[in-house]
C-alpha cells in the first residue's frame, strides 16, 4: 500500500511528489498524460529563461523519482473508499493508498465517483473544481486537492507552488507536526 497517490503527473502533481516522497512517504504519481502543460511553451517561470511544457513536466517527475515516488501512466476509472484508505482503479489494474491528492487540471470526474463537492471554477475554460479548505483538504477524509481542480490559476508556477503546498500540508498532519523541507548549502 502507498501512504499517498497522486492522479495527476502535471506541475501540481510532480511538485506534490517530489515533497512527499523526499519526505520518506511511499509515493505513486499515476498520470493518464492528458495535461494541458505537455502542450506549453514557458518564457515566464521564474527560475528558468524558457522551457517547454513536456520538460518541466519531465524534469519534475525524474525528481520526484530521484526521491523514491513511482510513476505509473495510466488513467483513473474510480476511488473507492476502504478500511485503511482507498483503491484506486485504473485502465490498468488498482492501486492501494491511505491518502490521495488530486492534481487532475481541469478534470474533476473522478468527484462522483467518492462523493466529492465541487464548485463552480474561477478561471477560464475550468468550469468545475474541488472544493476544499485553505489546507487543501475536500470533503472526503484522506482525499486531497491541489493546483487547478483545486482552485488555483492555471500557470504553470503557481500549480506547481500549490502542490507543494498541499504536500506540506498533508505531510505535516501524517507526522503530527508542521513539516519544513529546506536543505541548505554545504
């Protein structure tokens, strides 16, 4: 069983990932390769001078695996909830998790699948999101949302800014204490 999945391997998704399985939690990224990223040219992500979408979505996900999360690329049918967490069904066969972020983009509906609440989206062209808490957390214990089905505008830094956020977050509560994760120079 993994202590977190994460459906979705976009900005929010890796970014998410990379925290979680840096901070010892057993990760899996399971991305159906949908997201509107893997189409994107960036001149504005602070950091980098320009860089294609399909490489920042590379770059993130060999981080994440540079820590220990897996990636599997296959698509989310259902999520039901068990005993110690939940099953997610893919095209490709289950998976078992205790905890579940969403990192979806545009697509939330996996929601009716495990009873999520939505909301109407803010942004243009994103009709429905999650709704969750300023923590990230949706009605659904265990269950997780970040970058744009959680909310957030759909730029690439600031998706990425949300699943880190989430991560912490989520990190934090398994722990039972505020979790940091700055490394330093040596």
């Amino acid at each position: 069983m993994f202590e977190v999945a994460i459906i979705g391997g976009g900005p929010a998704g890796g970014s998410a990932a990379i925290y979680t399985a840096k901070a010892g939690k057993k990760t899996i990224i399971i991305d159906s390769n949908q997201g509107v990223t893997k189409r994107a040219k960036l001149w504005n992500h602070y950091g980098v001078e320009e860089i294609t979408g399909p490489n920042l979505v590379e770059t993130g996900l060999n981080q994440a695996k540079k820590f220990g999360a897996e990636v599997v690329e296959t698509k989310v049918t259902a999520i039901a909830k068990t005993e110690d967490g939940f099953t997610i069904t893919t095209e490709n066969g289950k998976f078992e998790a205790k905890q579940i972020i969403l990192a979806t983009g545009f697509l939330t509906d996996l929601a009716q699948s495990i009873g999520l609440a939505t909301k109407d989206g803010t942004e243009p062209r994103v009709k429905t999101i999650f709704d969750v808490d300023a923590t990230g957390k949706t009605n659904v214990k265990g269950i997780w949302a970040a970058g744009t089905c959680a909310g957030v505008s759909v730029h690439t830094i600031i998706t990425a800014g949300d699943g880190a956020k989430v991560a912490i977050n989520l990190i934090s509560e398994l722990n039972g204490e505020r979790y940091v994760d700055h490394d330093v120079l040596k």
